[in-house]
C-alpha cells in the first residue's frame, strides 16, 4: 500500500497577497509564486502547500486540516493579529493534546493541533 500521509493541501484565497502575509506571520510558510495564480510552500517533508486564487471562497461543510504547533494560545493570538478568527477556541482532546480552529483572511476553517 502507498504512503497514506497527505502529500499537498490546496487553499483557495481571493487575494493571494493578504494569504501570503497571513500564512508567513502564523505558521512561517514561505508561498513562493507557483505558476499563474498559485502559490506554493514546500514543507521539504513530503509535504507541499498551495494557495490558488479563487473569484471567491465556497464556505461549508468542508474536509478540516489541522496545522501541529509548539503553542496553540500563541498561535491564537497571531491569527487574531493577522485578520484571522478564532472559530473554536483551545479544547481539549484527551490523552492527544488540544486543537482550535480557526477562520483565515480568506473564510477557510483550518485546525490548529497540540500535542501533550
């Protein structure tokens, strides 16, 4: 069976300067222009990151990645700094850690996970 680990996430984003400023302040990803209208952050982990301009962002009930980090509260704080909102504050999963999720300058939800 392949690597069943996920190789590449998409973003859709309506203004890709305002997502590229978010994403480098919050998680440091450096979105380097990828082709027309995209950009991409290549993790050198097997993982990659695209950011594809969009006319404009389809909410709902969507597939929800969480993004590992050293500190969730810390991590607050920035996507609240950066034009971010906080769509579920810091809870706790058991045993695992705490997640959050969060809204980005473009309307996506996306997770923030700590471990214990």
């Amino acid at each position: 069976m392949a690597n069943q680990l996920i190789g590449h996430v998409e973003i859709p984003a309506t203004d890709l300067d305002r997502a590229t400023v978010f994403y480098n302040n919050v998680f440091s990803w450096d979105l380097k222009a990828f082709g027309k209208g995209y950009l991409l952050h290549n993790t050198k982990l097997g993982m990659t990151v695209g950011v594809r301009k969009v006319e404009k962002v389809l909410n709902g009930d969507t597939t929800i990645f969480h993004v590992n980090v050293t500190d969730i509260e810390q991590t607050i704080e920035k996507v609240k700094s950066y034009g971010g909102k906080i769509a579920r504050e810091k809870t706790v999963i058991p045993v695992y850690g705490w997640y959050a999720l969060i809204n980005d300058t473009e309307g996506n939800v996306l997770g923030l996970y700590q471990s214990h």
